[in-house]
C-alpha cells in the first residue's frame, strides 16, 4: 500500500454513498454534508494514490493496552463464523452439487490436460531437457494458473518456493506470478463493510478512496479516514464469494489427490495431505483478525528495532473479511528512482531487510513469508515497514540452528556433515542414505567455494542447491522453502541497485554474533569446529568472525567469551581443552620470541653483533620460515585483541568472567598444565638455542 506525495492542493474524496440497510426505509435520509463532492475535484493520480484533506482533529496518542485488548476481543466476536479449513465440511457442501463441480472439474482438467499434454510431447521430441523449451512451458504455466482463478494462483507460487518439485526456469516463472485479478465491484466491497462491521459506511469513516489503490487475488485495499479520530487507515475487503470458489477448487484438487495416491506410482508423497495442508494454510489467509494478530506478534518482535515499521491494526474496523490497519507512506522496495529522490539508498533498507529477515528466520522463527516488493516499503523516514501479513510461517527451533551448523560445514567444505544436516533440518527420513548426496554437493560446491562464501551469489547456491534437491528424494519442508523465497526476493531486490552485492556477505555480520555469543550447545560446537580445523586453530577464522561480529549492533564483545569457557572448564571439555593447551603453548611461544625479535631489531646497530655473536641471522637459531609462522601468528592475536579492546561495548568487565572462571579448581588444573606445556617448550627452545641445534620447522600456518 505505497502512497506518493505531491505539491498540490489537498482533495477532498466522498464516501461513495450506499445507505445502511437499517436506514433505506428512511426516504427522508439525507448524506451529512461532509460527504458532498467539490465540483472541482480531481480524480485520483495514476498510481492510485489519493490525498485527502487535513484531519479535523488532532491524532490521538495510542489506546491503552486494556482497550485495545478488548476490541481484538470483540473483532474475535465477529469472525467467530469465519470459515475454518476441514475436508469433509468440502464434502458435505460440494458433495451434493456434482453438476458445478464437474463444470470447474471440466475447465481445470482441459487447461492443464492441455499443458500436460505439450509437455509429453516435448519429452517424445527430446526437448524436455531444452532450457529454452522449459521457459516457455513455464511461462504458459504462470498464463493458465493466472486464468484459472485463486487458487490456481495461490498453488502456482507455492510452486515457486519448491526446488524439490520444479526445474530452475518454473522456479523463476512461477516466482514472478501476480495475484493481480480485476478488481470486483465497489459497491459489493462497500456493502460488505457495513456487514460486517454493522454501521454505515459514513458513521465509520469520514473520506474514502472511490475505487481500490490494489487488488489481489483474495480481496482489494482502500484508502480511507476514520470518522472517530482522523487517522488514515487502509481498509482490506475480502473478494465476494472467494471462500466457496476456493472452497470449490480444494475439494476437487482433494479428489484429484486420491486418485494420484491410488494410480501413480511414481508419486511417494502423499498427494492429499499435501493439498490439505496447503489448504488450511489458504483459509488461515481468509480470516483477516487472524492477519491481524499475525501482524501485531510481527511488531511485538521485530519492531522494537527503530528501522522497522509495522503498521498498528485497529480492532473495531476489522472483522474475518475487513481489515483495518494504519496507512503507511511508503514507496515500493523496488522503485530505486523514487527511494533515491528522497535522499534514500536501497541497498541501506535492502541492508535492514536482510538484518530483519535473519531475525525472523534464525532467531524467533516467526516470518513474514510474502516478502515481494509489493509486502516491503521504504517510508520518507528511512524506516522499512512490512505490509500485509495473510502468509507467515515459523522456523522450528531445532532446524534455526541447524541452519547456522549448516553454513558452518560449508565453510568447511565438510559434504560429509552437510548431508547429515539434513535428517536435523527434515529434508530426508532417518532411513535414508545420504552417502550418494555427498559427491552431488561436492561437484557443485568445490566449483562455487572458488570464491570465499561472502562471495557467493545467494540465487547461485540456491538454483544448484536446487538441482541437488530435484534428483535426490528431498522433501523440502514449507518453511525451508520460504526462507529461500524471502533471502532471495531481497537479494533481488538489491541487485537491481548493485550488481555485485551479496546477500550472504551482508549476511555475516549476523551469523558472526550468534556463532561467538549464543550458548545454544549446536551453535557452541559448530563453532569450535569452524575454529579448530584438523586439530590447528584457526586464528585468522576468529579475527574475521571479530571484525564481522562487531559490524552487528547487538554484538557485545563480553558474551562472545562465555559459550567456550564454559564448555572448556565443564565436564565435557577434555578434547577441547587438549587443542586449547597445544594452541596456548604455541601462542606464548611466539608472543615471546616475537617480542624477542622486535626488541633485537631495535637495539642499536652496534650492539646487535655482541647480541648475536657476530652470527649474521640474529640471535635465534629460527628458519625464516619458522620465523614468519611465529610473527604472523603473534600478529594475529595482537589485532584479535586489539579488535576486542576496541569494541564499543568493551570495559574492564570483559576480565571478570574470565577471572571469575579462573578461580575455579578445575581452572587451576587446567592452568597448571597450560603452564607446564609452556615451560617445556620454551626449555626446548633455550637448549636449542645454546647448542644451536638446527631447528624442525613447525608444520602448518597460523
């Protein structure tokens, strides 16, 4: 619901006037004056975007929680009827009318029988495999599904969020499907208002749009400004007998599923759960008090961040088929001109879009899961507000930090693991092999790693990723796919502005802070295995996670230290805690002869040669190799350090945990032999250094 500004003179608009049917007997009725029409008023711009005249009064500051508690309630009264989603009420009201069932039956089965048809005879032609062949089809596809209604719609971009079912090209076809239908009649969307809500349009609201500034395929938008308090608001009405068309369709589709269950063998899932599940998930998006408190859950947890914006709801306009909710201005997310004349960047709202969506994703799970640029506007004020909240769905806590583990074992170049993923994230039954996977991700990964992973174009992994998913037996969870649709409409959007941006790369800062500060025990060990590579440290990963981390603004340097503390000191830490006395004698070693060195190279020239005995290498007996390993590694942890110090959140309390721990029997043990593997080193050194045995270089790099 995207609304322009403009320098012209404000315009009053009338309610289009349709009388309550509680007042039609009344012939003396008059329209109260507010509703008469100027005979210069101009009608509506282009992008239907209306202005209407300044409010009489005054906003009002936000109802008190208790009443706005209390008109929910009552908005809950009124959708008591609404219609809930159950196969055999489909058969008890379809059932006993085959005469329009077999018509639409008729109609569906022609057009698709016709479409599955031309793809058979591709498949005879050896054309199926053609990309070009398979555009077109698809692009037939997106024409039939569109002429075919709601439903058809609605199924076609489910579709698109389903790499398990359909090739790359219906992908991206399906992607770009509109819900756009013709808009229904305004005087059935105004009657509808006063039915549901009770009262006459003109009691309600003081000015309205006379035709709809959008209209989907479920229902059309309106701009209008209540009546009570000036507050312009945007009025969603639900399309006229959509819930017996749709209702219609799904019982046919049901039937059609049965038979696929009975016939087809090749088919495994099961057609018809499928499609009630699919179903429940269309009606959930009929019930507009349900949109309602999906979007009052989305601003209760994401809008507490000052970029995002969730417009308010207001309860007594709202109803299972009206929706009232705040006017957002706004410009659509992918109308770089119109963001940019307003001194705006998008790849600074597609940034924040990122940042939300991974909040959503990965750290609530409750996500908005229609994020087209349509759902996302960039408000004058920089702010990115979400709009229509019909399709949410939610991430399952297992599978978020699977998600991250997931990333991790990529990083690694670890297929092994990346396999085993996903029995966590519910692609694959425990009974299967994932054995012949692993060499599928590794072709395709080993050629896409080239580049870093920040690199990596999110619609590169995504589309091969996919490939994967079509030959092996995946079934992709809906909300797994979602996500997909979600980071993908966003890098989308942003590449319009920038070729070259990486959502994965904007991405990082996020992963860096839960990786280092989240306790969760997966997390914890995906990140102890992402630093600890074949039993080395790998500093240069911990200094990029720091510098990466600490571009997140809820990074707090303090709680990146607690998670692997805790697991070195507890019970289950003795694996880590042998890596971590290996990499500490290694750490003080070089801190010490690189401090050495530095203190060497800078003496006076004439004292150098009663330092080293005239020896033209120095005083250390040190390869040059061994000497580079040893400053590069002291470097490192000097800038890791350096980069902790330097954090916003930094003070002299980061030591306390650590202090604290120490005091703990099990830390002194741990200490001692610290300590001791110390010692023994730099004794080694020192007799090496004094019979100037020639050195074994140190294997590895820091």
């Amino acid at each position: 619901m995207a609304a322009s500004t403009s320098a012209a003179a404000a315009v009053s608009f009338p309610l289009p006037y349709r009388p309550h049917r509680a007042l039609r007997r009344h012939r003396h009725h008059h329209r109260p004056s507010l509703l008469r029409a100027a005979s210069t008023a101009a009608p509506p711009s282009p992008d239907l975007s209306i202005q209407l005249s300044p409010p009489p009064l005054v906003l009002s500051p936000a109802r008190d929680r208790a009443e706005d508690l209390q008109a929910e309630s009552r908005a809950m009264t009124r959708a008591v009827a609404a219609t809930v989603y159950s196969p055999e009420l489909l058969a008890s009201r379809y059932g006993s009318q085959p005469f329009q069932v077999a018509l639409r039956a008729a109609e569906v089965l022609s057009k698709l029988g016709a479409f599955g048809l031309t793809l058979l005879l591709d498949q005879q032609r050896g054309e199926s495999e053609s990309s070009a062949k398979r555009r077109a089809r698809a692009v037939e596809l997106r024409t039939i599904l569109t002429k075919l209604g709601p439903t058809f719609v609605k199924i076609g971009q489910g579709l698109s969020t389903r790499p398990d079912l359909c090739p790359t090209e219906y992908l991206e076809e399906l992607s770009e499907l509109q819900d756009s239908l013709p808009t229904f009649p305004d005087e059935d969307a105004f009657a509808c208002i006063e039915k549901e809500l009770g009262l006459p349009l003109d009691s309600m609201y003081s000015a309205m749009s006379p035709s709809p500034i959008a209209a989907a395929s479920l229902g059309q938008v309106y701009k209008a400004r209540l009546k009570s308090s000036g507050q312009l608001v945007a009025v969603k009405v639900q399309r006229p007998s959509i819930e017996d068309a749709i209702g219609r369709d799904f019982y046919l589709l049901r039937g059609i599923g049965f038979l696929i269950n009975k016939y087809v063998d090749i088919i495994t899932t099961d057609a018809v759960a499928l499609i009630d599940e699919f179903a429940c998930r269309v009606f959930q998006e009929l019930n507009y008090v349900q949109e309602g408190q999906n979007a009052r859950r989305f601003k209760k947890l994401y809008a507490d961040k000052q970029d995002i914006l969730v417009p308010d709801i207001f309860w007594d306009y709202t109803s299972a088929k009206v929706l009232t909710m705040e006017w957002i201005e706004g410009v659509k997310l992918n109308q770089q001109a119109a963001i940019e004349s307003q001194g705006l960047k998008v790849l600074d709202l597609v940034n924040i879009g990122i940042q939300c969506s991974l909040r959503q994703l990965l750290e609530y799970g409750y996500f908005h899961a229609d994020p087209h640029p349509g759902n996302i506007l960039a408000t004058p004020e920089g702010k990115l507000a979400f709009l229509d909240f019909g399709m949410m769905s939610e991430t399952p806590e297992d599978a978020r930090v699977a998600i991250i583990g997931h990333v991790v074992h990529m990083v690694n170049r670890d297929y092994d693991a990346m396999a085993r993923d996903y029995y966590a994230l519910d692609f694959l039954k425990p009974e299967v092999d994932v054995s012949p996977i692993v060499p599928a991700l590794k072709n395709f990964f080993d050629d896409a790693l080239d580049s870093t992973v920040s690199e990596l174009n999110f619609k590169t992994i995504v589309d091969g990723l996919g490939a994967v998913l079509y030959q092996y037996p995946f079934n992709v969870p809906a909300y797994y796919a979602l996500i997909l649709r979600s980071l993908t409409v966003l890098e989308g959007l942003a590449l319009y502005a920038d070729p070259n941006f990486k959502v994965l790369a904007a991405s990082y800062p996020y992963f860096a802070k839960r990786l280092l500060t989240d306790p969760n025990p997966y997390l914890r060990d995906a990140l102890i295995e992402l630093l600890f590579k074949d039993g080395r440290f790998r500093w240069n990963r911990l200094e990029n996670l720091l510098v990466q981390g600490r571009q997140d603004r809820e990074f707090v340097a303090k709680d990146a230290l607690q998670p692997v503390l805790k697991l070195l000191l507890g019970p289950d830490g003795e694996s880590l805690r042998v890596l971590v006395v290996k990499e500490a004698v290694r750490v003080t070693e070089a801190i010490t002869f690189g401090t050495l060195i530095d203190s060497y190279n800078a003496a006076p020239e004439f004292l150098k040669p009663l330092i080293s005995s005239d020896n033209p290498a120095g005083p250390f007996k040190l390869s040059d190799v061994e000497r580079e390993q040893m400053m590069e590694l002291r470097g490192r942890v000097l800038r890791i350090w350096g980069l902790l110090r330097s954090s916003d959140s930094f003070d002299p309390s980061l030591l306390q945990p650590i202090v604290q721990v120490l005091q703990e029997p099990e830390a002194r043990v741990f200490g001692s032999r610290v300590a001791g593997g110390v010692t023994q080193r730099l004794a080694a050194r020192l007799l090496q250094q004094l019979l100037r045995i020639p050195p074994t270089p140190v294997p590895g790099s820091s």
